[in-house]
C-alpha cells in the first residue's frame, strides 16, 4: 500500500497533533468493518497507531491508487469507547 503526501495534507493532519506515520499505521492496521466506503469516492477508517493512541483516518484513492489521508483526528472518549465495544 503506498501513501501520497503533499504539504497540504501534511499539514492538515498535523493541525490534528497527528503524524502522517500514525495516520498510515491506522489505514495499514485496518480490521474489519473497516475500510468504510463513503460518499464522493472516501474511506474510512477507525483504529490505533503503533503506540496505541486511537484515530479516524478518511483518505481517497488517487488516479494511481495511493491512499491520499485527507482527515486524521483523534476518537473523542465516546467513539473510542465504541470503537473499542465494536472490536470484541
């Protein structure tokens, strides 16, 4: 799986506090029901980095089919608690 950054998504996600390395342990870790197919062709993605903290990843494929993260914030206690119920 390859990774498209730019400076502006670099950026985008980093207003997030969160590193592109993150956003991508998310998407490559990905476990069922996710990948989750949204409107206008974007993904969706819930999981934890390598160092656990927990992120909603939303990406398109670009003409070449790299993942294009487009969005990285942090799980509020709530989603990350239902993220969580969901994986038992």
């Amino acid at each position: 799986m390859e990774f498209r950054w730019n400076g502006w998504n670099v950026e985008h996600v980093g207003r997030h506090g969160v590193a592109p390395q993150e956003a991508e342990d998310v998407v490559r870790g990905a476990h069922r029901p996710y990948p989750l197919h949204r409107e206008d062709d974007k993904w969706l993605v819930w999981g934890r980095t390598e160092a656990g903290r927990m992120l909603q990843v939303v990406y398109v494929l670009d003409d070449e089919d790299r993942v294009f993260v487009i969005h990285a914030p942090a799980l509020t206690d709530r989603e990350g608690g239902r993220f969580c119920r969901r994986r038992r």
